[in-house]
C-alpha cells in the first residue's frame, strides 16, 4: 500500500516560512504527478499546489491564494517533494498532506478518485 509521510510543519509567525517535505515508503516518487493539499479548521480539504511526474508534461500549478508565494519542488535523488511556504499567513494555517494529483496539473488540484488512505499530514500553524 502506498504510503506518504508528510514533515516540516511548525507554528511560524506571519510572513514567515517553512519548507514541508514528502516521502514515500517503498516505491518512488519519480513518475507520479503529486499534490500538496491542505485542510483549514472546519473546512474541506482542498488542493493547494501540484507537480508534474516525470515524462507527465506541464509545469507546477498552484491556487491562486497561494501563488507567487509557495513553491513546489522535487528531489528525485532523495525521493522527497518539497513546498516552500513564504509569506504565510494566518490563512495558511491547517493540516497539510501529500498525495498523488491527476494529471496533468491544474488550478485546481485533484487527488485520484478514491483516494487513500492519507498519511498523517503535517501541521502549520500561523500566528503571532
């Protein structure tokens, strides 16, 4: 079963940054087009960034609240992918997970229908 194990996350103060990382047991990340998603206290989770796999054509997508201040990025050396957080705010903070998009990336960030289980995620916290 595939599995995501997110890190990185911690309680920053507004326009702070944190850098979050993804691995995965087991198989690599190479191929897969992989998202970072996002869920606020009480609100849905939802889709904030995406990066291509390899040989799945297009660039990073992010949601627009987010653009020109996240990154996404990835280290096929160490199997890892990587978001960039600068400039948070308060807004940023929730639960943020990794997982498999579908591709090719959009706007708006999808996880394959039926989806999971997710890992555990990785707090971000945004308060002064």
């Amino acid at each position: 079963q595939e599995q995501f194990v997110e890190s990185g996350g911690g309680l920053v103060q507004p326009g702070g940054s944190l850098r979050l990382s993804c691995t995965a047991s087991g198989f690599s990340l190479e191929h897969y087009t992989m998202g970072w998603f996002r869920q606020a206290p009480g609100k849905e989770r939802e889709g904030v960034s995406c990066i291509p796999g390899r040989g799945v054509g297009g660039t990073a997508k992010y949601k627009d609240a987010v653009k020109g201040r996240f990154t996404m990025s990835r280290d096929s050396a160490k199997n890892t992918v990587y978001l960039q957080m600068d400039g948070l705010n308060p807004e940023d903070t929730g639960i943020y997970y990794c997982a498999p998009s579908i591709p090719p990336c959009r706007t708006v960030v999808d996880p394959p229908p039926g989806f999971g289980p997710w890992g555990q995620g990785t707090q971000v916290t945004v308060s002064s």
